[in-house]
C-alpha cells in the first residue's frame, strides 16, 4: 500500500496512511515522507503500536539520533527510558506521576513554552518524532506554529530588521522566565546559551523561518531589555491562531515536526494520571551561527 498524505490545513500539517511503522519501510517512502515534512513541517501517523526500538529504527531514516545530554536536569540514574530515547512523560523512573514540587517536574514545566526541540544546543535538532503511549483525559495538546508562514506575514520594515540578527538559545532563559531559576554551578555551566540565527532558510525548499524559541534570552549586541521585547513581539506574532495546528492526541499518534519550520509547546492537562509521551529527535548538521569564542 503506497503512502498518501493528506493536507490537515493548507500547506501546513498533514496525516499520512498507508504505512506501518513497527517494519522496515521502503527508501521510497522514506522519500515520501521526507517530502511530506519539507512540505507540511509537521507530519501526523495515527494508530502506530511502536515499541522503543521501533521507534529508534524509524527515527534512524531521517539522520542521527540526537542523544538527552546536556538537555535536562534529570540525574543519570533516573531515567525511566533506554538510551535514545527522550522521556516527555510525568512520570519517574517507577512509572509514577512526579511530585508536584520535584524539581524535574518544575523544569518540565518550560514544554509549556513556545519552543523548537534543542536551540539551545549549537548544532539544533532537524526532527522530532513523538510517540504517545498513554494520553490524558483531557488536555495536554500540543501546538505547532508554522515558522515559515510567519516569516512570510512581516512587513517589510521587520523583515530588514531581523535578517541577520543572531539570537542567544539556553533552557535557562526559558526556565528563568518562569521564575525557576534553581540551578547549581554544574547545570548553569551545561546550559552555557549558544548562537542562532533570527532568520533560517530551508536547505531543501529554500523557505525563510523565524528560528524563535523561549530559550532565547538576548540578541547579539542590542541591550538585553530590547531584545527581549522585539523577541516577545515576534513569538506573539508568529503563534497567532491562523499559524497554529492543534495536535488532540490519540494513543499510538507519532507525530513527527520539523524543528527548523515550527515552535510547539504543550498546554495543561491533569498530572495526577500518568502521560506517556516518549519522543526520539534527529540530530541536525549544522550551525546557524558562529558561536561565540569561549
Ligand atoms: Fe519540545
């Protein structure tokens, strides 16, 4: 059965059928879907039984896996998942909802932030692909505002401002505004902010994006109090409704996003039941800036 995708909203999301991802798939549709993302940026498969190693393997298609380090606070011995795998769960390594006060809960909590998977690392991540294993009742949606599309809606004055504007990526700049800013010297030093372009250009279709993240907390060389404000302005701009898919979960939805067109971010749902949501990330090729000398 040959894969077919269908348009969720008008160039940005699509679902795809006709593929099952717990085999091998065929370099074919490996293609396909890869055009699908280059198109779409954000690709829903409904109905995907996967287990982790699945998981892996379909990942695999696409690039390098992009391993957790340097990402979170979690300690090496409390990870609930294998190697690869990144845990977007509430829960512990027992398979329990997280405290409401545990610190890790408290920094998960920044997912609640418009954000693109790892800007904060110099070489950002390419895709994300995420698994949901159990869902919540309610809630706990995640959107996905198209970079492109609000790259597109600038005037022109904007657009000559941001060209070639280099912005400052850490989690904790997100994790700051949120007021958690809790951190030893060993955290603070692995969340050393990294260089990113403002604006990004697609290395397949050739599209401008805004490369915009929560993460960013200052613009080279402009005072930190203005950058902020035209970064705030920005994300206001580009997450207005009629950029944005909501993603309703199902369990056994993989959704896969391009995090070089898109900003997500999950919204609230009950965190006394579990939510088992477990993503793989492909690891990008390159910078979008000179980093700093350190
Ligand atoms: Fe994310």
């Amino acid at each position: 059965m040959a894969i077919t995708i269908h348009a969720i909203r008008p160039d940005f999301a699509g679902e795809v059928a006709g593929v099952d991802l717990r085999t091998p798939i065929s370099k074919q549709d490996v293609a396909a879907i890869e055009a699908g993302m280059d198109r779409y940026a954000v690709l829903v498969f409904r109905d995907q039984r996967i287990s982790d190693d699945e998981q892996m393997a379909f990942t695999k298609n696409f690039g390098g896996i992009e391993h957790a380090q340097g990402g979170n606070i979690t300690k090496d011995d409390e990870y609930r998942l294998k190697e690869g795998m990144i845990d977007v769960s509430n829960l512990d390594k027992l398979g329990q909802p997280l405290d409401r006060n545990d610190r890790r809960r408290m920094f998960n909590l920044g997912n609640r932030l418009w954000h693109s998977d790892s800007s904060y690392r110099a070489i950002p991540a390419k895709y994300s692909l995420l698994s949901a294993r159990t869902v919540a009742a309610r809630g706990g949606n995640t959107e996905f505002a198209d970079m492109r599309a609000a790259y597109d809606a600038l005037d022109e004055d904007m657009r000559a401002t941001v060209e070639n504007l280099i912005c400052e990526h850490s989690l904790m700049y997100s994790r700051g505004s949120m007021g958690f800013t809790d951190l030893t010297d060993a955290e603070r030093a692995m969340f050393r902010p990294v260089r990113q372009s403002l604006v990004r250009t697609h290395p397949v279709t050739g599209r401008k994006s805004l490369f915009l993240a929560s993460h960013i907390g200052a613009i080279v060389g402009w005072p930190v109090p203005e950058a902020r404000d035209l970064i705030r302005d920005l994300i206001e701009h580009a997450t207005q409704r009629e950029f944005v898919y909501v993603h309703v979960w199902r369990q056994y939805d993989l959704v896969i996003w391009d995090n070089r067109q898109t900003m997500h971010r999950v919204r609230r749902f009950d965190e006394s039941e579990p939510r088992d949501m477990r993503r793989t990330t492909v690891a990008g090729d390159a910078m979008t800036a000179e980093q700093a000398s350190a």
